[in-house]
C-alpha cells in the first residue's frame, strides 16, 4: 500500500509541478525560435505581444493578489527598445510567512496556468462545440474516478483535441480570431530567468504537501482517498490538456512561421534569377 501511496503522489508532483516546468521550458523554445526566424522583427514581437505580453503580466498579478504578496509596480504593455522588455510586475513578499512563500509558485508559473485557461474558455464562447467535445472527455475520466489511467488518457486527449480543433470544426470568423489571440497569448506564456527563479522556492513547501496529503489519506481514509484521488485525475487531466493544447498553438505559429519563410526565400530566389 505504501508503494502505491507513494506512487500516487509522485504523480501527482509530476502532473502539477514537473509538467508545467517541462511546458514552460519547451514554449520558451519555440518562443525565442519563432522570433529567430522572423529576425526578431517589431512586428513578430510587438503584434503577438500587444495580445500575449497583457495575459502574461495579468497572471502574475492575479496571483500575487491571491497570495497576498505586495504589488509595488506593474506595467501591461510597453514598448521598450532599450532591453526589449515588453512588461513586468514587481512584487514583494514576507519570507516568514509560509502562504506568500508558497504563493511564489502560483505567480511564477501563472503565464502558463491561467494562459492556458484563457486560452480555453476562450473557446467555450467562440468555439462551443469544439469546447463540448473536449470537455467530454474531462467526463469520462471523473467517471472512471480513481481507476483511470492517465497514460492511456493522453494520447486519446490528444487526439480528439486536434481532431476538434482542426478537422471536426466549422472554419468562420469565430475560428480565425480565437486562433490568432491563442496563438499570440501561447507564445507569450514563455517563463522568464526571474520567473523560474522565484517559483523555486516554494517547491519543497509545495513536495511536502503533496506527500503528507497522501499519506495522511491512503492511511487513515480509504474510501476518501479515492475520491480524492478521482478529483486529482481529473484536474491533472485538464492541467494536461490544456498545456497540450497551448503545445500545439505555440507550435502552430512557429511552423507558419517557418513556412513564410519559406515561402519568402523561394519568391527570392525566383526573381533573382
């Protein structure tokens, strides 16, 4: 039993704390690949950034709110030639007090969290039925609770997400703007050095909560920890997918990107023949 306890919450650390690093870091790739490719031009950075750079700050500060953390200077949107630093907020926190210390997680990765979750309410109002098929499959999983396994539900998520998105959809007005905004908001979900850096220091607070909850659970209340443990996959599988989901959009605008590049580079090289 212990095993399986144990097992349970490295999931659980993996799912909530390891995968939003992992995405952080492969967004940023794209990110500073993307910008690579369109030779960091005022265009590429300032046209995905007047959308993407706003949610990005916003999420910072919601979090610093929640966790009471003091907000001494925000700024949105700027256009900053100097270091290149389209926004920012700047906050301050009591070290002793153990809720804004674990708060630093939260405002550290909330570009990814709450980007994600724009990003897919977006669609429950300008894609419904693309929202309702997705959605399915988050109902199908709380229905299977405790017994469901997760490395079966990804790829089929994954999947039925594309197909969704892509294939199963009508291609209107609705489709075009919720593609460019997500796409503009999942390149600018990328982690910053001071982002990572802040967040750091809550994870052992975050590793121990999440072992001793667990523990105290899968000893104590049997019939409860299953419930708990349907509640957990059922948030790990909508934190999955919605992470795979702004995955795909982040990828998307690089491979336009490298397309029209492309595509440029072929126009050249015909006329200057």
């Amino acid at each position: 039993m212990i095993v399986d306890i144990l097992l349970n919450a490295l999931w659980h650390a993996v799912t909530f704390i390891g995968l939003v690093y992992f995405v952080g870091f492969i967004i940023s790739l794209i990110n500073r690949f993307f910008y690579k490719v369109t030779n960091y031009s005022k265009l590429s950075i300032y046209g995905t950034g007047f959308i993407g750079t706003p949610i990005h700050e916003a999420s910072h500060l919601v979090m610093c709110l929640v966790f009471f953390h003091k907000v001494n200077e925000v700024k949105f949107f700027q256009i900053n030639d100097a270091d290149g630093v389209l926004g920012y907020v700047n906050h301050s926190w009591n070290p002793k007090n153990i809720y804004q210390q674990i708060g630093n997680y939260f405002i550290g990765v909330a570009p990814i969290v709450v980007g994600t979750l724009v990003i897919f309410f977006g669609m429950k109002y300008l894609l419904p039925n693309t929202f309702e098929q997705i959605n399915s499959y988050f109902s199908n999983i709380q229905a299977l609770g405790a017994n469901v396994n997760m490395l079966e539900c990804i790829p089929e998520m994954f999947k039925g997400m594309i197909s969704a998105m892509f294939l199963e959809v009508s291609i209107g007005w609705q489709w075009w703007v919720f593609m460019v905004a997500s796409i503009c908001i999942a390149l600018h979900m990328s982690l910053s050095g001071a982002d990572i850096k802040g967040s750091l220091v809550a994870i052992p607070i975050l590793l121990f909560i999440i072992l001793a909850v667990n523990l105290v659970l899968g000893f104590l209340t049997g019939a409860f920890y299953n419930v708990f443990l349907g509640l957990m996959n059922t948030a790990g599988s909508f934190i999955i997918s919605v992470l795979m989901l702004s995955l795909v959009l982040s990828a998307l605008c690089l491979a336009l990107a490298l397309l029209l590049k492309g595509l440029f580079w072929g126009i050249r090289k015909i006329f200057r023949r």
